[in-house]
C-alpha cells in the first residue's frame, strides 16, 4: 500500500514551524478560505500572527501517538485507532484521572504507519522532549493534546489540599512520565515562553502562567504574605508557589477568554 498526498505540506501557505521525533508543527499563513465580511478581520488578525496552526504526526509503526479525544482531523495510510484500555484496572485509573482532573477519560491511542493530522488551531503548539525534564513533566489543566502513546499518564496531586481549594485550583494535574515526546496547545508561542531553572529555590507565581513543570517540584498554593492582613496590604492574596530542584516552563500572559479556540470562527 502507498499513498501521496498533494497541496499539503508542500502547500505555500503551510509553514513548519517545529519539528521533533514524529511530530511536525505547521502554519497557515495565509487563510484564503474566508468571506467578503471577514477579510478585513482576517488580515488584522494575520498581522499580529494569529494563524491557523496544525500538528502532524509521521506513524512509523513502531511508537503510537495518544491523542486528546476529538483531536484528530484525518489520517491517511495503515493507521488504527483504539481507546488505550489496557484492562479493567486502567480504565478505572483513567476514569479517576478524569474526575479528578479537565482532562478527557479517555485518549485515542493511534498505531500503525502513515500520518495523523489534528484539528487546527488558533493556540501555539509546543513540543517537549521528556528527556530534558527529568522523564517527568506536570502539565497544567487543558494543555495536553498529544504525546507518545510509550508516555505514561498519571496525576500529580497539590501538596497542600485546603490551599488549593482555597485558590480556587484543582487538586490534581495530569503528570506524564517517561522517554518521548508530548505536545501542548499554549496560550503563547515558543519565542515568549519563559523558562526557570530552580536549585533548592523557589518561585511564586500570581496566577495561572505556568505552562508545565518537572514533577520532583512542590507545588502548593499559600498567601502572598505571611498573614492574612499582610496579603491584604499586598493586594496579591493566594500565589502558587513551586520549591526545590527542577524546571518551570511558564507565559508571559494568560490566555484571552474571550476567544473560541474554534478554527473556523474565532470570533465567535
């Protein structure tokens, strides 16, 4: 069996932007698919690098790709797709991990050879090799999208409980553990992302910027001062605080809210 598949990524309005292990990142960068009415908000728009952007995956048919659910867009080639049950025991452990956490109970597991191309997106695709992270990352609610499928998912839980429910913070983040690949949806592009590298330190963060963190971190939420009135007086209140040895990978600036991560419209 063989296929070929013309005006794709030879395509020239389709840029690569990252490329790593059996991941490709591309760009549109022109979107011509649009109205008379909105060109204009298209134009702007590309003018501040908002542009459709895609993942691809090249199945060898050695190492699977795990995929959010509703993710895929289509593939092409000898390429099966199963839910990543391995038992009943994990099916409950993924069912846990989804109760407990924004991420979907069950992921997609795709095997075999050919491509597997994602929905596009108007978010920045980040790829992260484990193996400079220790061979484990925590990862912040809602940023998975692929990795893989030889990654093991597991969560990682607050080290203070009652300060997470305070902070308005879920208890659990997904953790992945391993040698590969995975892939996140970020709010920011790789050019803005921050990274801090901690030795017995710590870092205080006002919000939720962090993208990712190595999974050795302590993670807690606490007040910005020592009392109640002292963080009062700093007008900060409840700051997430990492400590120890590892790595923080964070953004600049949260996301807009404001916006459907919907290709097809953003403005809706």
């Amino acid at each position: 069996m063989a296929y070929t598949i013309y005006n794709f990524l030879n395509n020239d309005d389709v840029k690569v932007l990252h490329q790593a292990g059996q991941y490709q990142v591309i760009q549109w960068d022109r979107d011509l698919s649009v109205a008379p009415w909105s060109a204009q908000e298209a134009w702007f728009a590309s003018q501040m690098d908002v542009r459709r952007r895609q993942l691809v995956a090249t199945l060898d048919g050695h190492t699977g790709v795990t995929l959010q659910a509703g993710a895929m867009q289509w593939t092409v080639g000898s390429v099966q797709a199963s839910t990543g049950v391995k038992g009943v025991g994990d099916l409950l452990g993924k069912a846990v991990r989804g109760a407990v956490s924004q991420d979907s109970i069950i992921k997609p597991e795709y095997t075999g050879t050919g491509m597997l191309v994602c929905e596009p997106t108007w978010r920045h695709l980040l790829i992260l090799d484990l193996s400079q992270w220790g061979g484990s990352v925590v990862l912040n609610d809602g940023l998975f999208l692929a990795c893989d499928s030889t990654l093991h998912h597991d969560l990682q839980r607050r080290s203070n409980m009652s300060s997470a429910l305070a902070g308005n913070e879920g208890l659990f983040n997904l953790r992945l553990d391993g040698q590969g690949f995975a892939v996140l949806e970020s709010p920011c592009p790789q050019t803005e992302v921050i990274y801090i590298d901690l030795t017995n330190d710590e870092v205080k963060i006002d919000g939720n910027y962090a993208l990712a963190w190595t999974s050795g971190l302590t993670f807690t939420v606490e007040r910005s001062g020592k009392s109640l009135i002292g963080s009062a007086v700093g007008g900060e209140g409840l700051v997430n605080v990492y400590r120890g040895t590892g790595r923080i990978m964070m953004a600049p600036m949260q996301a807009a809210t404001s916006w459907n991560t919907n290709a097809a419209n953003p403005t809706s």
